[in-house]
C-alpha cells in the first residue's frame, strides 16, 4: 500500500550505527537525567513555542503547521551529543513538543464556545476535559499502531521526514553523505513557504512546498491518484450544482469531502477484513509449528505487547462521557456516539495521514455533526460539546500514529515514546486553555461571532476560518440535509467496489504474468494503480483540497519517480550505502516539508509579535 515501504527490520538501523561516545556533560541514556532533560526541552520549551504559534495561526488564518518536523530538527540539536544514539532522545523530544503544539492548536474550540454563547464552565473542568479527551484519543492512536504501521506499513511522509532529518543530524556519517540534499530542500522550502505568503502570483497558484514534498516521499502512483481525484470533482461541480448539492459558486471540495471520507471508509473496510481474516489463519493453523512460533516470537520482540493499551481505552473512554454528561449536561446518547466515532475517524484518518500527510479533522467533524443532526440532534451547543470529541481525538490519533511510523524507522521503544505524548497532552491540555484566554483576553475581537457578522464588519486580521467552519456547521444542525449522507453512501460503495477490483486484477495470474513479461504490463500496471483505478486511499486526498493542492502533489510525485527510475537507490559514490528509505527524492522532499514548516513559524511568530506590539 505504502509506495515507499517501511525498511525490513527497523531495529538495524540502530544495530549499524556507528558508535559514538557521549558528551561528558550529558546524563547517561535512560537515567532520570536523561529523561529529564528531553523532557523540559520538549513540554517546556519546544512544544510551547510551536503552541504558541499553532494557536496564532489558527486564530489567524485557520490552519496550523504540524510539529513533528520541527521538533525533530531542534530536538537533533539538544542530542547530537549522543552521536547516532541520539536520533532516540530527539524522537522522545519531537513526541513530547508535537503533542503539546497540537494541543495549543485546538484552543479554537474554546473560541468557538464563545462564538455560540455557551456559558465558560470552570477553568479546570475545561483543563481536565481537555485533558480527557487527549488520552482517549493518545489510546486510540495507539490501539491502530499495529495495524497501519506495523501491517499496513503505510508511509506517512512527515514520519519519514522526521526520521531521514533525525538519522541524518545525528549520524555524522550519514549527515555527510545526505546533508547536501536535506538542507537543499530545506532552503527551497523556506523559500516556498516565504514567497507563497508574502507573493501574490505564488499564492494565486496555491504554491505549497510541503505538499510538493510529500509528493516527492510517496511517488508519481499516489501522486497521479490524487490528481485523478481532484480532476473528478473539478469535472463534476457543474452536476453537483444542478442537482443542488451544491450553490453556483460553491468549491467542489464543499462535497466531495463527504464522498472522499466514504471512500477511505469502503476501502478500509475491505482491507482491514482481509487482515483480520489472515489473522485469523495463522492463529488457527496446524502447519510448521515451530515456524509459526518462531515468527510470533520474534514479532513480539519487535513489537511489545500492547494488550494494556484496551483498558487504558475503556477508561479514558468512560471519563470523556462521564465529563460530558455531568459538567456539560450531554445527552448520554450523542456522548457516547461522538466516543465511539472516534474509533472510526482514528481509522479513516489515520490511512489519509499515511498515505498522503492529509489530516481531515474539520471533514471528520463535519460528518460527526451530520450524523447527529440525521439521529435528531438539532442543538447545536450540545453538537459542540460532542464533536470536539472527534476534533481533539482525531488529531491525537493520527499524531500518535505518525510518530509511531519515525519510531518504527529509528527502532525507538514505542512504549517509552508513548509517554512522552501522554507527558505533553498533559502540558498541552493547560496550555490550549491558557492560550485561549490569553488570545481572547488581549483581543476581544476574537469573541466575535463571525458566522453573523456583515462583510463590512469581518475582521481583517483575525479571520479564524477554522473556528468559523467548526461554528458555521453546527449552526446548519437546524436543517436536515438528506444529500450530505448520500455523498458519504456513494464514497463508500465507491471504496468498496474499487478495491474489491483493485484486489482481483491483482491477484489474476494472468495479470501478473503480463506485468512480469512485458513493458507494456508494467505501464499497465503504472496506468491502473494512478488513473484508471487509484486507491481510494489516495485519490480521496483530492476530494479534501482544491485542485492546485492535488497538482502539487502529483508534480511532486511524478519529478520524484522519474528521479529514482534514473538513479541507482542509495548509491552514494563512496561504496556506502544510506537506509532503504533515505534516497534522495525522501530527503528533499523531507527538507521541503521541513522548509515550508520553518517559514510557517516564522510568518507565525512575526505575526503575533507584530500583533502584541500593535
């Protein structure tokens, strides 16, 4: 599924690293000094600063930047006294920062409490709410590691940005061999993101450098497919309009996410029975005894037990309804189903991110309050209080399983990493909070309804387009819309269908034998895996974005494969070889991810301090 595939045995990675010894001043690994230390440089100040940005740029504009690339790259900086040992502590540290950033990032839900009226319950019923909802979804994400990660192996570009950066600025050898082409790609990112923002042509044609870059990292296959995806709906936005799906004018993504979402729910359906069936094979087989124990044996050595993760489950699970139903006065009913929502949009979520560094909380959201508002929900404060379940949970999920997938590369101890993240929930969930007061009380503009206000009144400087998404839906809970659940129906069949086919031609002997013999087969092969029938995987990215986005990401993806079809993997001219997935086209587009990131911060930084000076 994943066109650039996991490396075979990820605990070599660390076996074949040269050795390094330490700085002197440096506490020894795994002693509480260590820890320590990664601890304060990711909750206390990296992951703050990236909070701090996240919450600005979403009262801003609407988005944020992730910070798992950023992390990673300053992480580098506070362990490259380890040597090559130190790509472990700057993980923990990028763990720790990119949970508390994303965190700061969702104090727009408290915004959007104050956009509809909704009485401030008390400061710590929010913290801890917060706090609630972050764990159940840091469970989540780590119930679904076994599955995208370890089976489906699914890519998950920033992760393998984080991963390539971190190996690289830890490892002098490999920083010698891949520091031309990761800081190249991190200077045309800067670039990019800077010129995007700051230049009207650029950002006409939506330029998006990490978008480009996560092309690069997953190939011109999933590239094309997204491209197909998005042409689709571009085609189809004169039907959706004269059948009323859509308003003359409309953006065709206004629809097509719902179809997109549908259709990453069809094919997992499909692809997740299909393990649970394999599963269920060897668990019943009577064959080779010894093999099979000797597989299970050294699958657990490289993936501890994670039977304790289920109840960890149950019980933040069960404290997210409890908070709802008792300080919020949530109907038990729609709390429970925004908890159990959750599993799925984890699921559904978490593929988009591996497969192509597409997060859709707000679509998942969205579909939350048009599931409820089918069910006869039409409060829309009592919307607000559910479905910020899905929007703190899913973003958590997904976080917590692309940091799996840098784990899974470098060989780190997912079990060690996972507190790290529940360490800066932790953080995270005061500092979202803070960060919501601290924004709104210097502006009050912020406490603004913009769903009602004139367009002579809109604000220009704070435009919070994603808490004016969050609101402008819950508002619509008064109006059934039979043809949003069409959408997702259709989506689904077409998931289902798709890869049911995709999966048949696949396994013909007749259609591998033509793929194994001739050129033709294998430009076949290219044509039905990228236009003819993508994965729904990858073409529903072009139903979340407009078309520019999808483009990019298939220039990305179409300049990477013609690159690495000319080139020999890993060669690097001195009779050393780099990782499986260090090639060249991961690293730049790994840079350029890391490049638009820098830039975003930048721009974000600059901005609130022009702000609080103003």
């Amino acid at each position: 599924m994943s066109s650039t595939p996991l490396p075979p045995a990820p605990p070599s990675s660390v076996a074949t690293a040269p050795a390094t010894a330490r700085w002197r001043w440096l506490p020894a690994p795994d002693s509480w000094r260590y820890h320590l230390l990664l601890g304060a440089a990711g909750m206390l100040v990296l992951g703050p600063l990236g909070g701090v940005a996240a919450a600005y740029m979403n009262f801003s504009l609407g988005f944020f930047v992730g910070g798992q690339v950023l992390a990673g790259i300053l992480g580098s900086a506070v362990t490259v006294g380890y040597g090559a040992a130190g790509r472990h502590g700057a993980n923990y540290i990028q763990t720790a920062a990119a949970s508390v950033a994303g965190m700061g990032g969702m104090a727009v839900i408290i915004q959007a409490m104050s956009w509809m009226g909704l009485a401030e319950p008390p400061l710590w019923q929010l913290i801890v709410y917060m706090l609630c909802i972050g764990m159940y979804g840091v469970g989540v994400g780590m119930l679904y590691t076994p599955l995208l990660v370890d089976r489906m192996q699914l890519t998950f570009p920033s992760g393998l940005a984080v991963a390539n950066i971190l190996r690289a600025l830890t490892d002098p050898v490999l920083l010698r061999r891949s520091i031309a082409r990761l800081a190249g790609g991190m200077g045309l990112g800067v670039l990019a993101g800077v010129g995007a923002a700051r230049v009207a042509w650029l950002g006409a044609i939506d330029l998006s450098a990490s978008t480009f870059g996560a092309g690069m990292i997953v190939g011109a296959r999933i590239g094309l497919a997204a491209l197909v995806g998005g042409l689709a709906g571009w085609l189809l936005t004169p039907y959706f309009v004269s059948i009323g799906w859509l308003a003359p004018g409309d953006p065709y993504r206004k629809i097509t996410f719902l179809i997109a979402l549908g259709m990453i729910m069809g094919a997992a359906a499909i692809d997740v029975s299909l393990l649970l069936a394999r599963a269920w094979r060897e668990r019943r087989s009577t064959g080779a005894p010894a093999q099979l124990e000797a597989k299970r044996t050294a699958a657990a050595r490289s993936s501890p037990s994670l039977l304790w993760v289920v109840p960890w489950v149950l019980v933040w699970g069960l404290a997210v309804l409890v908070a709802g139903v008792v300080w919020f006065g949530q109907p038990l009913g729609f709390q429970l189903m925004a908890v159990l929502l959750v599993l799925v949009f984890a699921l559904v979520n978490g593929i988009s991110v591996g497969m192509v560094d597409q997060n859709p909380i707000s679509s998942a959201f969205v579909l939350t309050v048009i599931l409820m508002a089918a069910m006869g929900l039409h409060q829309p404060h009592v919307g607000l209080i559910a479905a910020t379940v899905l929007l703190v949970s899913t973003s958590v999920a997904s976080d917590m399983q692309q940091d799996r997938s840098t784990g899974w590369r470098l060989g780190t101890d997912r079990v060690v990493q996972f507190g790290y993240q529940v360490a800066g929930i932790v953080i995270g969930a005061l500092l979202a909070v803070w960060l919501a007061r601290l924004f709104m009380g210097a502006y009050p503009v912020l406490r603004l309804d913009q769903t009602v206000l004139p367009a002579d009144q809109q604000p220009a400087r704070w435009t919070s387009a994603m808490t004016y998404k969050i609101v402008g839906a819950l508002r619509s809970m008064t109006e059934d819309r039979p043809y949003q659940r069409q959408a997702v129906w259709i989506g689904l069949a077409i998931g289902l269908v798709t890869e049911i086919l995709r999966k048949a031609i696949r396994a013909s002997a007749r259609w591998q034998r033509f793929v194994a013999m001739r050129r033709a087969g294998k430009v076949g092969d290219f044509l039905l895996d990228a236009v003819i029938l993508p994965s729904p995987y990858a073409s529903s990215f072009g139903g979340f974005v407009n078309l520019p986005a999808a483009a990019w990401m298939a220039a990305g993806g179409v300049l990477a494969s013609l690159v690495d079809h000319r080139a020999k993997r890993g060669d690097t001219g001195d009779g050393q070889s780099l990782p499986e997935d260090m090639t060249t086209t991961s690293l730049v587009g790994g840079g350029l991810i890391a490049g638009d990131a820098l830039a975003a911060l930048a721009i974000g930084l600059i901005g609130l301090a022009a702000a609080l000076g103003g």
